[in-house]
C-alpha cells in the first residue's frame, strides 16, 4: 500500500496520540510500514504540548518531553501505532508554536490564541 505524506519537512503539525496528548510540533519525516508489520514512525522537531497556565488560566506551549534538550532541533521518534490523526494547527497555534521555540514572531502572530 502507497501512502502520501500531506507534510513537508518544517510545516507545523499537531499530532494525536493514543494517550490522549496534543503534540504541536515541527514535521521532520515519515517512515512507512514495512513487510515485517511495523506501521512506522514519524519524526518530529521540538514538540510542544497545550496546557493551561495556573497563574492566569490562558493556553501556553510547554516541552512535551521534559528531559530533551528545548534548543535541540534533533528529531523525536513517534511510532505510528501510537498517533490517532494528525492535522495542521490553526494559523494562531501555529504562530503561537513558531514565536516559542524559535523567538520570532511572525507579523500577524497573535500572542493570545484561543483554543
């Protein structure tokens, strides 16, 4: 079975997986399954997940690996049999991504998303 990719390298993806987190990260790669039954994998470039901030109840970006280096642009390996869908985040989510883990912010970047 053929399948298509629908990112390119460096487009900013959100990724849902089995445990129920919302990955917002940068798309590196994917890999497609195999003969062997592995599904594959996709690879990822800082991934960020949505929280709250408990000081004043908006949406924030934080790591969704806390042990990785946040300046790293070394992929993260995510096993296909673990990611539900994947999709392209609204233009504000995808500003708001791109303003915190690169510093700039884009000139219609919208600090305050609304989820």
């Amino acid at each position: 079975m053929l399948i298509t990719s629908n990112y390119k390298k460096g487009d900013t993806v959100c990724v849902k997986v089995s445990t129920g987190e919302e990955i917002v990260a940068r798309f590196e790669s994917s890999e497609p399954a195999n003969i062997s039954g592995d599904m594959g994998d996709i690879q990822v470039v800082k991934p960020c997940v949505i929280t709250l901030n408990p000081q004043n109840g908006q949406a924030m970006l934080i790591p969704w690996l806390m042990s990785i280096d946040t300046a790293s642009s070394d992929p993260i390996t995510i096993k296909k049999e673990h990611v539900v869908t994947t999709n392209k985040p609204n233009k504000s989510l995808s500003d708001a991504y791109l303003q915190s883990t690169t510093g700039i912010a884009p000139a219609s970047a919208n600090t305050n998303f609304k989820l």
